[in-house]
C-alpha cells in the first residue's frame, strides 16, 4: 500500500496542463491497479523520470511487463515501454527500442497529449503483456 501513496501523492502534487499527461498517466495506473496477474511499482528519479512499473506476480522470467515513464520536460510527456516479445503491435504504433528495456528489445510508445484512443490500445497491449509475462 506504501507503493499507492507514493504514486498517488506524485499524482496529487502533478500540475494540471493543457496536454492532460496526467490524466494519462492516472488512467494507465488505474488500469494496472485493477489488473489480474499484476502488481504495481514506483521508481521515482526526481528531475530525471518517475517510472510505474507493472510488475507480474508469481513466477515470471521478466522483471516487469511494462514501464510508464514520465519524462521531466516541458511540458511532462509519457513513454510507454513492452519487452518486444510480449507485446503485438497490429497498427504499428510503437518504435522498436533495441536494447533499450533494462537491456531487452523493446518496443515503446510515446504520448505528448491525452488521447483517448491510444489510452484504450496502450490498456490492450498492457493487457497482453500481463498475460504473456506469466503464461
């Protein structure tokens, strides 16, 4: 419970802006929040990035199945990362990161503004990562 008050106190003290990446990152950890076979981290690097991690429960070769960073910039914007190997990208939406998710290939996604149809195919490709870093 340490891990929500933290996550949800950097949300709190979040500035609203007129891009709404908070509002972003707030639905992407109510998703994961609710996620069967899934946990939730915080790994906070003031100035440098904020990282909620969902992490699988049990058993897993992976450490995690995704990472939602929020880069400190101006204004703040979101870079989702997937092991490349978890994830289906069928509208080619992401940008391959080799060796770029804790050494693994990745493929991650950038969100600049709240858009409600990348929120809706991010939460499916959280979903299928779930599922395959446990299966």
């Amino acid at each position: 419970m340490e891990t929500n008050k933290e996550i949800e106190s950097f949300i709190e003290q979040w500035p609203e802006s007129p891009e709404r990446n908070r509002e972003m990152f707030q639905k992407l950890y109510d998703f994961l929040k609710q996620l069967n076979g899934g946990a939730v981290e915080f790994h906070a690097r003031p100035g440098i990035t904020y990282s909620l991690r969902g992490v699988p429960e049990g058993e897993s070769e992976y450490a995690l199945f995704v990472m939602v960073d929020v880069i400190e910039d101006q204004p703040r914007w979101l870079s989702i990362c997937f092991y490349e190997n978890l994830v289906t990208d069928p509208e080619g939406r992401g940008d391959s990161v080799p060796g770029g998710l804790l050494g693994e290939d990745g493929i991650c996604f950038d969100a600049e503004t709240y858009d409600e149809e990348l929120l809706s195919y991010l939460c499916e490709r959280i979903g299928e990562a779930c599922r395959a870093s446990v299966g």
